[in-house]
C-alpha cells in the first residue's frame, strides 16, 4: 500500500543520513587511491603492468578495469606477455591487440585511460620488459629479443625493465646488469625501470634508476585479483606509479614519463627523485592554523594531511615539542598538533622534517621545510 511505501522510502533517508554522518567522521572512508595534483600538473595514478587471461592472468578484463575503477586509476596499461601463453589451447590469442581492445571498450565510460603494450618476455639477459604505447603488439613477435625492442621503438613505445631483480632470474635478488642493458639503456631502449614490483622492492634498481636516469616505476603486475592481493578490505592498497603530467592525455603521460616525472607508491611509502617527490610531499601538508597559548612562547600548530601517506616524520627543527617526541605522525587525510617551544614569540618560524617513510636514494630520506604564519 501507499502507507508502507511512503514509510519505506523515509526509513531508506534515515538509514543515508545515518550513514553519512558515520562516514563523516572518516574523510576517507572510500578505496580510491588519492594525491593532490602539483602546481602546474595533474597527478595521474597509474598501473602501468597487469595481466588477464590473455596471458596468464586468471581474469577477463572487465574485471581488471572494474578493479581500476575502485582504485581511482587514471591510466592502465594492458601488459600481456608475448611469449608466455600458458592458456592458448583453449583461449585461441591470435590478435595480440585484443586485450587492449577488450580493455578499451570496458572502460569507455569510465575515467580510466587504456594503453595498449605488450610484455616482451625473455630469459636474462635482457629478462622481461614492458612497452607501451605501442600500436599494434603482433609486430613484436620475433625471434631476437633486440628486434622487439627495436619495433618497439619504430612504434614510438615508452619501454621499461621489469622486476630487474626478480629472483627466479637473479637468486640473490640482486640486479644483473649486463653490457646488453648498458647497451639497451644507452640506445634509449630501456627508458624506465621497476623498483617496486607487486610486494617487492630494490634500493638496486633504485641506485640504477639513479645512475642511469631512467625513470622510476612501480607496478602491480597483478594476475589475480587485486583486492586479494593486497589486502583492499583490511586498508591494503595496489602498488602505482604517480606520473606529474600537464595533462591528462597520452601524448602528455609520454612525455612526463620519458622526462621521469614519476613517484612510486609502495606499502604506503613513497619513493622517488627529489624534484618530484618533495614537491608531492609539500602539496599534501598544509599549516591549517597556529597561535601561541595564552602567556606563552608555546605555539600551537595544526598540520593537515589531504593525501593517502601516512607521515612519520622526524623533527630536524630548531625547536622542540612540548607534546610530542622528535618523532611526528600525521595520519592520512588526519591532522595532527604539535606544540612549539619557539623560546620567544615569532611571526613566523621554518619546521624541518625528514621524511621516514619517503625514499629519494637508497637509505635516504627527503628533508622538508614547513613555514609557519602565527596568527596574532
Ligand atoms: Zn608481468
């Protein structure tokens, strides 16, 4: 009857209402992997490695771009590999571009960008390599290694050394670079480099990264399913490349990935080259006020959060904290309040942090400034 609808639909506004006043207490109550874009570019989240049933992935792709949908991904690239079919018999592969298209066409109404790239999948050395951007994936069947990477290159590629420290192909985990890599990296065939790959990390590749300029990627190389794999339930998130690009378009994602424009974000850690990196960090923190307490050379200040890292932060500032340690957590999209011994009162004063859980080096740390405007 009219009565009991009426009464269910107030019953469905009430149950919302309660719902969004839960989750307002918790600014971020959703999967989506979030950063702040940078002055001057966007910041695309990227999964740039993954595989469905058209290599040895156990998943159709709509569920790979479903999955990409959730983790608020702005670009995948669809990255199967070109020598390892393990399921030919039964799902027939002869178009190697059909993944991509099969990709596309599920994520035409989404905001998810789609590259087409292949895995190019050989013994070490030169070990397994992703290129993407590629326009058709079936001119890399070949029987030389370096004719893939040359189409590759013909097709205008952005091409990338997977897991170089993988340990089915390096036992100690240890990156074997050979002459054929410093001969690849110096024809500009090896642009890019893993040092995060699925659960797995290289301060190696990262060092390489580092000497040889190439840019620095982290990827999921995801075969299952990516809420198992990481974790989604219990707070987990995917392994993903930040890419600073001017906009959200292929042309520009090239360019910043060739220039190396990149972040890595890696169980909830962030690595990457300092001019990149310390800007990222410096847009994710703002003062959100500071005022001395009354009688006092103690300032209160709050700090916000507006990204997915965690900080711990290790003071390096002139001061010390009448609340905390030298040791300073923000939580993600969290505040937090420290309290200044600025000795006399100041306008405004410079906190120094490093960085604990953000990488630029191996072992090392960034070192941020945070200037502080007292109210009076
Ligand atoms: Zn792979």
């Amino acid at each position: 009857s009219l009565g009991t609808d009426q009464m269910k639909g107030h019953n469905q506004i009430s149950f919302l209402i309660v719902l969004s006043i839960l989750y307002g207490h918790n600014p971020k109550s959703n999967r989506k992997i979030e950063f702040p874009d940078l002055p001057g570019y966007k910041t695309l989240v990227c999964d740039l490695h993954m595989h469905s049933v058209f290599s040895d992935g156990s998943v159709w792709p709509d569920i790979r771009v479903q999955e990409a949908i959730r983790d608020g991904l702005d670009v995948i690239a669809t990255t199967e590999h070109i020598e390892y079919q393990p399921w030919k018999d039964d799902i027939p592969h002869p178009d190697r571009n059909r993944s991509y298209e099969y990709h596309s066409n599920f994520a035409k109404n989404s905001n998810v960008l789609v590259l087409n790239g292949s895995e190019i999948t050989r013994d070490m050395p030169p070990g397994h390599a992703n290129a993407i951007f590629i326009k058709d994936a079936n001119k890399l069947i070949t029987e030389d290694p370096l004719d893939a990477y040359l189409e590759a290159r013909k097709q205008d590629a952005f091409i990338f050394w997977n897991h170089p420290y993988w340990a089915s192909q390096s036992p100690d985990a240890s990156v074997p670079l050979s002459a054929m890599h410093k001969n690849l990296i110096e024809k500009g065939l090896i642009e890019g480099i893993e040092i995060v790959n699925d659960t797995t990390f290289s301060n190696e590749a990262l060092q390489i990264a580092l000497d040889y300029n190439l840019t620095i990627l982290g990827t999921s190389d995801i075969h299952g399913i990516v809420d198992w794999q990481y974790r989604i339930p219990s707070g987990g998130h995917r392994p993903v490349t930040l890419v600073f690009a001017r906009e959200k378009t292929k042309t520009s994602l090239k360019r910043s990935l060739q220039k190396g424009q990149t972040v890595v974000w890696f169980k909830k850690k962030l690595i990457g080259k300092g001019d990149f990196l310390i800007p990222l960090i410096n847009s994710t923190l703002e003062v959100k006020s500071a005022k001395y307490f009354t009688n006092t050379t103690v300032a209160h200040v709050t700090i916000s959060n507006n990204s997915d890292a965690p900080y711990t932060l290790r003071n390096h500032s002139e001061y010390d904290f009448y609340n905390l340690t030298d040791l300073v957590m923000i939580p993600a999209h969290g505040e937090v309040n420290i309290d200044v011994r600025t000795i006399e009162k100041l306008r405004k004063f410079t906190l120094q942090f490093e960085v604990l859980n953000a990488l630029t080096a191996p072992k090392t740390h960034p070192v941020i400034d945070i200037i502080v405007r007292v109210k009076q």
